[in-house]
C-alpha cells in the first residue's frame, strides 16, 4: 500500500488584494532578484562552528594570566612599600638632596673713637670662585653669540668683574673643584652674576674690614688677615671679643640653586660680635699724627712718637707714632705696632722730677732750699758727672737745678736718698712694670733690682739714666704730679657695645697714691719754671700756664744705641687737664728736648685744650726763686 505524498500547500492571496509596494521602490519597476543562501542540513544560521582547540593553548593562557597578575601584586606591592610604608623616608631623602647649607657671617664689631666715628668697620661683600670642572662643560649661546666652556664663562663673567676676558678664561681652565677670580665684589655685582645662574660659578657672601680714615691710628687699630683674624694692634688684643658668632641656614634649592618658594629651610642666627669705643679723639689724633710726622722729617729723626693724655682718667685721647700704618694696606706689619708702649729709652731729664719728687716727699730739701752747682761732681770720690753744657759755679734753687736741668745739682740733692728709696719711688712711678693699657706688645721697661746696680747705676738713675722706659710709662709720671699725686692706670678703651645695643663702659681705671698732694703740687709749680725760666721755654702756649720737662738720653731701639730728645708737660698748669709727651728718636738737628720736642708740645697741647674748651688760665702763675 502506498502512502500517500503531502504536497505543498498552495499559498493564495485575498481576492481583490495585492502585497503592498514597499516604500523604497517606484511604481512599475520589477523589484531586484532576491539572492538565495542555502544552509547546509543540521545547521542553523550564525558563526560557523569554532575549529577543534589545539593541544597546550590553555595552559599557555594560564600561564600568561598568571604572570600578569604577578606583575601587578609585584607592582602594587611596591606601590603599598613606597607610599605606604616607606613614604615618609623616601619623602624626606628626595628633600635632602634638594637641601642646602650656607654659613652665615657673624659680623665684626666696629672699633669707634670716643664720640663714635668708625675706625674700623665691616661692609658687605663677595668673594667669586669657580670649579673649573663644572666651568668646562657650559654650554654657550647663538644669539647672542657665546662659546662653549671656560671661553663663554669668561665672556660672560669678565665685563661685571671689570677683567679681561683672555686672563679671566685663562684661570678657569683646569681640573681644580675650587678656584678663587676674584674678591671683595660688590653687592650690587654679586647679584647680577647670581641671576646669571652658571654652573660651577658660587657667589659667597664675606665681610671685608674697612678703615675709613686710612693711616689714623693705624699703629693703635692693627689690621686682620684675609679671614677677619686680628693679626695687630687692638684688632689682635681684643679678637675674641670683637669676632662675631658664624650661623647657618640650610634650604631646599631649584636646579639653579636657587629657594625653593615654600620650601623647607632652617636656620642659627648668626651673632655678631661687640663693638669697642676707644677713649682717642679723631682731632686730636690726627693733630698728633701730623705735628709728630712733620718734625721727625724736619729734624731728620727716625721715629717718634706722641701721646696725649687725661690727667684726671687716665683715658689716651692721642697715642701716636710715626709713620704710622694704613690698616687698608698693612703689607708684610706684624705683631705691636705701637712703638709707644713697646720700644724702650733712658727717660733722661725728664726722670728728674721723680727724683725731686722723692726728695720733697722725704722733706730732705724744699723748692727753694740753696745749691752751688759745678760743671762737674763726683758723690763719692770714684764716679764723676757732668752738666750738658760747661758753666761756673751756678747758686741754684732745688727749683733752679730742676729749671736748667742740671745733672751735677740732681746728684747733690739726690745723694741724701737712701738707695733702696730712690729704687722704690722708681718703682711707685711704675717703672719696670706694663701700665695695663690694653694694647697689645706693651713692654715692661727696665728697671734692674737695687741689689744689681754698679756704684755708677746709684747715681745715674737720680737723672733718669740706667734705667729704661716706654713712651706711656714717661707719660704717666707727669700725669701722677699733676694729679695731686695720685697715679691713674693709663687706658685706651671707653666702653663696648652689644649687638642689641646695650652700652657698657669700662670700670674705672685703678688709682695709686705716689706722692702726697702737697708734694705733687709744688713739683707742678718747680716744672712751671722750666717752661718759664729754664730749657722748655719753647713749649709755652699763649693764655695758658704750662709745666714741664725737656729731656736727652740714651735710646736702644732696634738694639741700635742712639739719643732720644723729648719733652713731657702738662696743660694748664694752675688746673691740670692734659699731659703731652713728645719724644723723638736720633733727631739729627739737635739732640736737645727743648730745640726739637717742645715746639711740637705746644702745638698738640694748644690744639687739644681747644679742642676740650678749656678756657686760658688768665693769670700767670706764682714761681719759687731758681737762683739766690
């Protein structure tokens, strides 16, 4: 039995209708053939079936997910490492190594006179180094136009420092890390070369020491070295209290080294160190200055020096010495420049009034007690004296053998001292021993012990001879007379001041009793009449009473013999304010206090008495007799 065949079913249409047109086609216009994709028996429409998977290709994505998941646990590890626990360290050595530090300058004291004017002082400046190794790889410009290495540092460099660019690109060729161009540069320079911003080129900051007044007091000031070190004078004595304290700051630095705005900085203040007014008077060093280096030429002296100082304090207002340094341009000076306080002579005429000091205090003689003088004396039949000039026989006060400074009339008076007295008023006067100035180099003198002295040395020291002294140890004998007796330690400083301003004055200067005041007034009116009557006439100044004393002796200065001229008085004599020592050395004109040291004595002194105010004496003094 056959089964029947199902036939397709005929699809038919609605009677009357028809399948629309679509929209996309025109009217009357066969529609494209419609392209036939037969599909295979068991397929179904989409992708074709993935291919079989080859052996191992799993595992090698395996193992690739695994090694990317290991970098990124590896990395996230580090990331956790750094940020998270190494964060603040790694932080803080990035900012080390940005870090900085620069020393700041602790300022020097100014050194100033007693109403303040500078002497000494520090100004800012820079110094300009290069490390030729850094210099070497500097890369220049086209426009403008400026070669590589050394040559394009030095063209650049040459025009702010004032060099030539030749010599200046000659000394940053090498391999030297530090070099020096040039020092002491402007501030205004320094900062132009800063902003340049050249590798290898450093700008340091230093402070320079100044003397504004170039030679005055130069032998008092001294000078430093190139690293603010006091190497002479009151820059050496008085260093450590003058050198400030260095501080630092330390800070983060750009490429070109400059702040960091908002970065990291510290610092130390630096301190800068105390200044000193001296007790000198710029005028009437200056006078000194110019009277002392006039005559040592007019005379044909080799040195000299001067010193003016307050009777009553003890304070120098003038210590001059010729040929005094310029602090600006020491050269090869060292050690005391003073020769005033160091170099030593025999005080000669002028060590009488120690002497009639002695005799007076010991009322062995009064100013009007009677001599007969010769020309020549021997005290004890072995050792002979003389006068400076030969004479008869002169009928002599005690006041008239102080007036003519007469050697045989000091040994006849002298001769009724015990010999340890005479050893021991020496010594009162403060001979043999520093005065306690606070300059450096200061020598004690000489002054032998009495149980060394020959037989002549018994004698001789009665006119101020065997026995040496400086300038200031001369000085401040005439101070002690005209201080009713009373010797005050001599002093150049008056005071300090502390970076915060705080003035301090220096305690008052120690104080002797030598002599009485009654003794040390008559010797003041015998030393009148040396000026007046005797061989320092030429040391009078007009309107003012004037006492003194001329004196020659023998100097060692330098170890070389020679004579020493001075004169030593004090001004006005009715009212002691100042006493003015001259004192030359070797002058060539004449060897006599009197000729060469007391015209400048009254120049000095009548200049400084002007300078104090104080007014003319009026009147002329009452003098004892020098003859009868």
């Amino acid at each position: 039995m056959s089964t029947p065949v199902a036939r397709p079913r005929a699809r038919t249409e609605p009677t009357g209708t028809r399948r629309p047109v679509p929209s996309n086609r025109t009217p009357g216009v066969a529609a494209p053939r419609q392209r036939t994709v037969e599909v295979p028996p068991g397929t179904r429409g989409g992708r074709p079936p993935a291919g079989p998977v080859q052996p191992g290709s799993r595992g090698r994505m395996a193992l690739l997910t695994a090694l990317v998941v290991l970098a990124l646990a590896v990395f996230g590890g580090r990331l956790v490492y750094v940020q998270g626990l190494r964060g603040a360290s790694i932080a803080e050595e990035a900012r080390n190594a940005r870090l900085t530090s620069i020393t700041l300058i602790g300022g020097r004291g100014e050194i100033t006179d007693a109403n303040g004017n500078p002497l000494a002082t520090s100004v800012e400046r820079y110094d300009i180094s290069v490390n030729q190794r850094l210099v070497a790889k500097f890369h220049g410009t086209t426009n403008p136009a400026v070669p590589d290495g050394p040559a394009g540092v030095a063209a650049v460099l040459a025009p702010l420092l004032d060099m030539n660019a030749a010599e200046l690109g000659g000394s940053l060729v090498g391999d030297r890390p530090f070099v020096y161009i040039r020092k002491g540069v402007l501030p205004e320079v320094a900062r132009e070369i800063r902003k340049l911003g050249l590798d290898g080129v450093n700008v340091d900051r230093v402070a320079e020491r100044v003397y504004p007044n170039n030679t005055l007091a130069g032998n008092v000031i001294g000078f430093v070295n190139s690293n603010g070190v006091g190497l002479a004078g009151l820059e050496s004595s008085l260093d450590q209290r003058l050198t400030g304290t260095a501080g630092s700051e330390t800070y983060e630095r750009g490429r070109k080294g400059q702040a960091i705005p908002g970065g990291y900085s510290t610092d130390t203040p630096a301190r800068q160190g105390d200044s000193v007014q001296l007790t000198l008077l710029s005028d009437v060093q200056w006078k000194a200055q110019s009277a002392l280096d006039a005559q040592v030429a007019a005379t044909g002296a080799d040195s000299g020096s001067l010193i003016v100082m307050d009777t009553r304090t003890g304070e120098i207002y003038a210590l001059a010495d010729s040929g005094s340094v310029d602090p600006n341009h020491p050269g090869e000076s060292s050690g005391s420049l003073s020769s005033a306080v160091s170099d030593v002579f025999e005080p000669g005429s002028t060590g009488k009034v120690i002497t009639m000091s002695a005799i007076l205090d010991n009322h062995l003689a009064t100013p009007t007690s009677q001599w007969s003088v010769p020309y020549t004396y021997s005290p004890d039949g072995h050792e002979t004296f003389k006068d400076s000039h030969e004479h008869g026989l002169l009928q002599l006060t005690t006041t008239g053998v102080l007036a003519e400074s007469s050697n045989t009339g000091t040994v006849m008076i002298g001769q009724n001292l015990p010999v340890q007295t005479r050893f021991d008023y020496l010594s009162k006067f403060g001979f043999g021993s520093k005065t306690g100035i606070e300059m450096p180099g200061e020598s004690n003198g000489i002054l032998h012990p009495v149980d060394t002295w020959q037989r002549r040395d018994k004698f001789a020291v009665l006119f101020g001879q065997s026995v040496s002294v400086t300038a200031i140890q001369a000085t401040q004998v005439f101070q002690t007379i005209a201080n009713g007796g009373v010797r005050v330690q001599p002093h150049i400083i008056k005071g300090w001041t502390s970076p915060d301003g705080t003035y301090t004055p220096v305690a008052p200067a120690a104080t002797t009793q030598v002599v009485s005041a009654e003794t040390a007034k008559t010797v003041l009116t015998m030393m009148q009449s040396v000026v007046d009557d005797g061989t320092g006439s030429n040391a009078a100044i007009p309107g003012y009473q004037v006492a003194g004393k001329t004196g020659t002796a023998q100097n060692w200065v330098g170890g070389v013999q020679g004579i020493t001229a001075s004169f030593i008085g004090v001004a006005p004599a009715d009212d002691p304010r100042i006493a003015v020592a001259v004192i030359l050395h070797n002058p060539r004109t004449s060897v006599y206090g009197g000729t060469v040291a007391a015209p400048v004595f009254s120049d000095v002194a009548g200049y400084t008495l002007s300078e104090l105010g104080v007014a003319p004496s009026g009147t002329t003094g009452t003098l004892f007799p020098t003859t009868w």
